[in-house]
C-alpha cells in the first residue's frame, strides 16, 4: 500500500471515530499537491509590521498630517520583502484622509501589489489589515474572529505555492485564544500546501495563544522583543510557518526601527518545500 492509499484509509477510521470534520479531513489528505515533494523550494523574504496607520510612537491619530507613510513605505523597501503583512492600516478615513487609501499609497511607493481587508467600518472609510506581494495572488478569502475593543479579521492568501496568513488579534487572552481555535480550523482546510502566519497576536511566547499554535505551527522569526518600538520589551509580532519540509532559516531579526511606529517590524528569509 502506497503513501496515498494509506493516509485515505487513516482518513475512514478517523472518519468512521466522528474524531475530525469529514470535510477538512479529506481535504488535506486528497489533495494531489499534497504528496508533490519534486517541486524546487520556495524562498521568500518575509516582513510582519503593525504600520499603526502611518503614526510614530505617541503621535495622534485624530490628525491626518501625522500620517507619515513615506517613513512607513521607506522601513518596507529597505527590507525588499517579498511579502509584508501589515496591520493597523486605514482606508480613506476621516482620521486618516478622506481620500488617502493608505495601502494603495504604500503599494505605489514601494511598487509592490497591496490586498487590503477591512475589520470594521470608521468615519469616512474602513479600518484592517493588509498584504503588499511581489506576486500577485490567486485567490483572496477572511473570516471575522471576536474582538474586545473591535472586531478582528483573518486575511488568508493564496499564492499558488504556499497560503499566507495575515492576522491582528484581540488584547484579551480569552479572545486570542478563541481566535488561534479558529486559524487552525482555517489552517486544516488548506493542508494541501505550506501556509505562512504573520501579525502582531498580542501575545507573548509563553502565552496560552502561543503555546497552542506551536503545537502545528514553527516559529521563524527571532526570539526578541517587537514592542514599544522605542525600547522594546515584550515580543507580541511574529512568524509562523506549517507544512513544509526542509524548512531552512536563513534570516530572522527584529528591524532595528524605533520611530516609524510603536511596533518595531520583524523580518524572516527563509525556504521550504
């Protein structure tokens, strides 16, 4: 009995247990792509930024001149990322610009493809999260998760060869944990190839939260505080990577970058199959 035949017959004892979602099951294990160990590895420069919507460390948020995405977009190009997961990014709000979609000026000034997501809805425009890709994706899909102050959302990519994850979660534990229950049930659905997690998750490593996803999930970025970003002591901004093999880091660090926002970037290279 060959691989595939094996892990379809572990899928109807599992089945048959009503242990596991039938459909999340047999998605991951009947996916052809699933088996593909030929391909060439995938190597990707990786950057996870709460932008704080353009503000430096105690600058206001009521007032659109102090919005510096200049300095935002300069931090992201000198990295040359080929994936930057931001968070905290506004659309066309009163706070903000009426007419300043901050994404699509950060897209324009570093020439990179942006995928915007919104949370909730703010005067003027909208408020959430967003991806600038060298590449451009296949499919774009999010789910909502519960939040304390607002609602959240998880922002879930498709680029052929690997999924990327894009999140900010809630500042209560209770709620971070309730939201890490549903990346995983996201995470199954799409087994069939690596996924990248990254975002500012509010938590720190020896939190429940995080406790809980490394049980799938590989941390790659550095084991270092992201937050305040002028004298950092907590680390709450990370990178995480599953399904893949030969997983190899070449480069994990915290941006030394004290003024652009209140979190300090992270950046990761690395490859994988």
């Amino acid at each position: 009995m060959n691989r595939r035949d094996s892990m379809i017959a572990l899928a109807g004892l599992v089945l048959g247990s009503g242990a596991v979602d039938p459909t999340i099951l047999m998605a991951t294990v009947l996916n052809p792509r699933y088996f593909r160990k030929d391909l060439p590895p995938v190597k990707l420069r990786v950057l996870s930024y709460n932008i704080q919507i353009g503000r430096e460390p105690g600058g206001s948020y009521s007032d659109p001149a102090q919005a510096f995405l200049d300095h935002t977009a300069a931090t992201i190009s000198r990295e040359t990322p080929d994936i930057a997961g931001l968070q905290e990014v506004d659309n066309k709000t009163k706070r903000s610009g009426l007419d300043v979609d901050q994404l699509g000026e950060l897209s324009r000034m570093t020439n990179m493809i942006p995928t915007f997501t919104s949370k909730i809805d703010l005067p003027g425009g909208k408020y959430g999260i967003g991806t600038l890709s060298q590449e451009k994706p296949l499919a774009v899909d999010y789910v909502y998760l519960d939040g304390s102050s607002h609602r959240r959302v998880l922002q879930m990519i498709d680029f052929g060869r690997f999924y990327f994850f894009n999140t900010h979660l809630p500042l209560k534990a209770e709620l971070r944990l309730k939201a890490v229950k549903k990346i995983e049930e996201q995470a199954l659905l799409r087994n069939d190839k690596p996924i990248i997690l990254v975002g500012d998750l509010n938590a720190e490593p020896e939190s429940e939260e995080i406790k809980e996803l490394k049980k799938t999930w590989t941390v790659v970025s550095p084991d270092a505080p992201t937050f305040p970003a002028p004298e950092p002591t907590v680390q709450i901004d990370y990178v995480f990577i599953r399904n893949a093999i030969e997983l190899k880091v070449n480069e994990a660090r915290v941006v030394e970058d004290p003024r652009t926002s209140d979190h300090r970037p992270v950046f990761v290279d690395v490859e994988f199959k």
